[in-house]
C-alpha cells in the first residue's frame, strides 16, 4: 500500500536539519571587530562589530578564517569566537576588496590544547559537478540577523561573472535576503560551497 505522508513526518525532516545544522555550526566562528573613532571635539568612541566566519584551514602556525573584508576594514583589534565561546586574538591575513572577503588569521600556540577541539570546514567545487536544484542550508546572517538559518535550494548558476580584478561563480537561491545578508551556505553533504555577500553583481539582484 502507498505509505500516507502525515504532519509528523514533516515535522521529523525539519527536526533532522535541525540536527544537521547543529553539526555544521561546529565549523563557524564570531568575528569581533572593535574601531576607535575620534569626531571633530575630539571624543574618542569605540564601536564593536560581531560578524560571521568560518573556519577554512590550518597552516601549522595559524588557524584560517573567512569572514567578511567589510566586518574588519580598519579594526584597531579583531578577535574570534569559536563554537564554545573561546576568545583569540585575530589578524587580517588576506583581503579581496571587490568581493568583500577576507582571511583573518589565530595563532595557534595562543589556543593550547583547543586547538584539537576545532574543525574545518569541508569545501566543495562548483567546478565538479552542476549545483543547480541542489539543496542548501545557509548559515551565519542570512536574513541579516545573527545566528539565522535558511533552508532552500539552488534556482540558478552562472559559470563566470567578470568583475574588477575577479571572476565569480554566481549561485542564487530561493532565499529571502536582504541588504545585511551574510554567512555561507552547505549543502546537505556538510560542504562549503557558497559565500552570501552584500556585493552583488547585478542591481535587481538584491534579495537574492
């Protein structure tokens, strides 16, 4: 006989996402920018930015982090929190001004023994396999609010989009965005495989 779909198996595949995405967590970081700004009467304020990243790799003398260029422009200090709260001061290592993107980096000695507890997140290529109608969790500031998580699936992609000194591979989503939207999308193998940037390549493609 056909098997009848109830409410309650709906309710266990949005349950095991749920779970999933738990998992995939383990992978971001808080990116913690402080700026010291001075106005013309000379009153110095301080001004704390809190912006997501991820951990993408391990050199043996730092631990790898992408985050948004935007987040950390002119920081007089970064720190990053990791998945159990830990606290470690960060430098920008690496910054591409066109996509907004930048790698900050951790010291690895500066984590002792936590340095185990860490994980890296796995990348996937576009350039493998065609990504169109694949199923994505989009984590970080999807909706352009901290700690948000959007469930959808790719409706398009572009082979290349040329820009000022860059090529893109453009993926879109079903995903409401917004003009704060940031994070990174997986898919449901647990692979990075898309960055969400304000920058857009196209004027009408806003809430892409």
């Amino acid at each position: 006989a056909d098997y009848e779909w109830t409410v309650e198996d709906y309710a266990g595949i949005y349950e095991t996402l749920s779970e999933f995405t738990m998992e995939l967590k383990e992978y971001m970081v808080t990116v913690i920018a402080t700026k010291t700004d001075e106005d013309w009467l000379e009153n110095v304020a301080k001004s704390k930015t809190d912006a997501p990243g991820i951990v993408i790799g391990n050199n043996g003398r730092e631990l790898l982090i992408l985050t948004g260029f935007g987040n950390v422009k002119d920081a007089d200090t970064i720190k990053v929190r990791f998945h159990d709260g830990y606290e470690a001061q960060a430098l920008v290592k690496e910054k591409h001004t066109v996509s907004d993107v930048a790698i900050v980096s951790v010291n690895i000695v500066s984590m002792g023994e936590r340095i185990d507890t860490v994980k890296l997140a796995p990348l996937a290529s576009s350039r493998v396999e065609s990504l169109l109608a694949t199923p994505v969790i989009a984590l970080g500031e999807p909706i352009g609010e901290s700690q948000s998580v959007c469930y959808g699936m790719v409706t398009w992609e572009n082979g290349e989009v040329d820009m000022t000194d860059a090529s893109f591979g453009i993926l879109t989503t079903d995903i409401y965005g917004n003009s704060n939207s940031s994070g990174f999308l997986f898919n449901l193998k647990g692979q990075l495989v898309g960055i969400i940037t304000p920058k857009k390549p196209t004027t009408d493609s806003r809430n892409m």
